[in-house]
C-alpha cells in the first residue's frame, strides 16, 4: 500500500467516528470538539487546557506502532507493573 495523497470519503467517515468517540470517552458536548484535517498526516490529536496551552500528538502516518501496541501491550496496559 503506498502513501495517500487526498482526503477521502474514508477519511472524512473517519474524522466522523473520532469525534463521536471523543464525545462519548470525555463527556465533552459536540460543539466543544473541532475537526482539523492535516495534508501531511502528522498532527493526529490537538487537546486545549483550561489555560490556553496547547498539547499535540505528532507522528508519521504509519500504523506498525499502533499494531505493535495491541498486539505486544506494555505492561502498564495489561494493567500489571
């Protein structure tokens, strides 16, 4: 498979369930969460604090680290230390 170089249907479906899930997993309203699309696939979460700041969640578009993670989790994640 080689690299995506539009935004898609399937991209936009996507963004869709991303901000469903954020809705549900933060008890957040829908008004609060906005949709950014970034060209270069890099930029992959945006959380604004109570003070202004800004946290980001940059990495390349590439999905071994999230398969590694599900499939080798880490200790912390089985919930065992």
């Amino acid at each position: 498979m080689g690299p995506r170089i539009t935004v898609d249907s399937a991209t936009l479906l996507n963004k869709g369930f991303e901000v469903h899930e954020a809705r549900w997993l933060f008890d957040l309203e829908e008004a609060k969460i906005d949709v950014w699309i970034h060209h270069q696939s890099v930029v992959h979460a945006l959380a604004e604090w109570n003070d202004g700041s800004i946290t980001a969640q940059l990495s390349i578009a590439d999905m071994r680290l999230p398969i590694q993670q599900a499939l080798f989790p880490s200790a912390e994640d089985r919930g065992t230390r």
